[in-house]
C-alpha cells in the first residue's frame, strides 16, 4: 500500500476537527440573525479555530502517500456532520441522508481499502 | 434600521451566477489541496513559520480561506440540492490533478470509489433541507 495507514489516520482526525468546526460555526451564524456585530461570538472563534486545527492534522497526512487516496477521505466530514446535527441541533436522519452516508462510506472504503 | 434587514439586504445572486461561483470554487478548493501537498512535502514538521515561509503553503492556504468564504456566499443564495453535485467535483478534480502533477494512478477502485462519492454527496444535497450557512465547508 502506497498511503501509509498513519497518513490516513491524520486525514481522519482533520475531519472530525472540521465536523466541530462547522457545528460551532453553525451556532455562531444563528447569532448572526440577532444582529450583524454578533459575528464576533465565542462559537464563530471556535469555530475557525477548529478549522485552523483539522488544517494542521490533514497538511500533516497529506504530506506522505497519495493525494488521490487521502483527498477522498476528507468527504469522511460529511458523515460526522450528520452525526452532529442529530445530537446538537436535532436535525433528522432521513432514509435519503441514511443512504447518502453509506455511498459515501462505500466510496471511502473502496479507496482507502482497495484503490 | 436593524440588524435583521441589515442581514437579508444583500442581493441575491441569480441561479446561473450561484452555478458559476460554485464551480470556480472548485477549481480553487482543488488548486489548494495541490498545492498543500507540494509544500507539505518540503516541510520537516508543521509550524506557523512554515505556512508564512513555505510559498506553496501560504498559497495552499490563502486559496482554501477564500474558497471557503465563497462557498458560504454561493450557497447562502443557490439551491443546495442542485450545487452539492457541483461541489463534488472537487473529488474529481484532485484525483486528476494529482495524476497529472504526482503521478499518481487511477485505478478501477479510485475510480468507482470517486463516482460513488459524487453520487453519495449528491444524494444528501437532495435530503438536505433547509440549506444551513455552513453547509458545504467540509467539502
């Protein structure tokens, strides 16, 4: 195998940061409906905070193996996403989306498994 | 005025220029990741002074910034089930440019792995529904 299972690990962990990252900014951008100087919050900090942390963790995986496998991995986000909207903001898990996430996951595991 | 008005004032983009932004955001969003790659190669571990001084980095960098707050504009006016689709296409973009630039292969697994992550996006473009703000950064 070309990518080392530790690139992808890294790549792995980018993504859950980011899933945070966008949860935050989620709840920083409802502030925003209350007035636009809430754009400074503690959550939209947060939130490009975390974005700036799953930066550092997937330049780091990236830097060994291939691109074409680790990229892929990044759509990983999607599913933790999804996750998080059912815990945080209560956001149902239709069969469409039960069945987006399976595609994805498929496509993740013929890559990073098979590719 | 308030802050509400203040908030929806802007003026929407038209579908045809949601399309198009969309698109260009791809193509950077892959530009970026290309480009990440060529300058994590040339560092020993990561620190701040690598971003600032390792110009495929830096560059890496500023274009991921910028693509992310298009993207949030883009999707703020477009319809999320018909732009996820397009976003995608970032997928499609790095597994071909990291063939051109890397020498990477495409196997028949990348490649059926790819399509069926386009599709999966897809799908969950269609399921998502109101569109949120932040949707579609973790492309």
């Amino acid at each position: 195998m070309k990518t080392p299972v530790s690139s992808m690990v890294l790549v792995l962990v980018a993504s859950i940061f980011g899933s945070f990252g966008a949860v935050f900014l989620k709840m920083g951008a409802e502030k925003l409906k209350t007035g636009l100087l809430n754009i400074i919050s503690w959550q939209a900090g947060l939130g490009v905070g975390l974005f700036l942390l799953s930066s550092v963790f997937f330049v780091m995986g990236i830097k060994n193996g291939e691109l074409s496998v680790l990229y892929p991995m990044v759509s990983l986000g999607y599913v933790w996403t999804l996750l998080w909207s059912r815990l945080f903001f209560k956001e149902p898990v239709t069969k469409e989306k039960f069945i987006a996430l399976g595609m994805i996951l498929t496509g993740i595991v013929f890559i990073a498994a098979l590719g | 005025m308030n802050a509400t008005t203040t908030v929806s004032e802007h003026k929407p983009f038209t579908k045809k220029q949601s399309f198009a932004l969309v698109f260009v955001c791809t193509l950077l969003g892959a530009a970026a990741q290309i480009l990440m790659k060529m300058g994590s190669a040339k560092m020993e571990h990561f620190d701040v002074m690598q971003v600032l001084t390792n110009l495929p980095l830096f560059v890496g960098y500023a274009l991921y910034g910028i693509n992310t707050v298009l993207l949030m504009f883009a999707l703020r006016d477009g319809e999320l089930s018909k732009l996820y689709p397009i976003i995608a296409l970032t997928y499609v973009w790095v597994t071909v440019l990291s063939m051109y630039f890397f020498d990477e292969k495409l196997t028949f697994w990348k490649g059926a792995g790819i399509a069926i992550i386009v599709a999966g996006v897809s799908v969950l473009g269609k399921a998502t529904n109101p569109p949120s703000p932040t949707a579609g950064i973790l492309e």
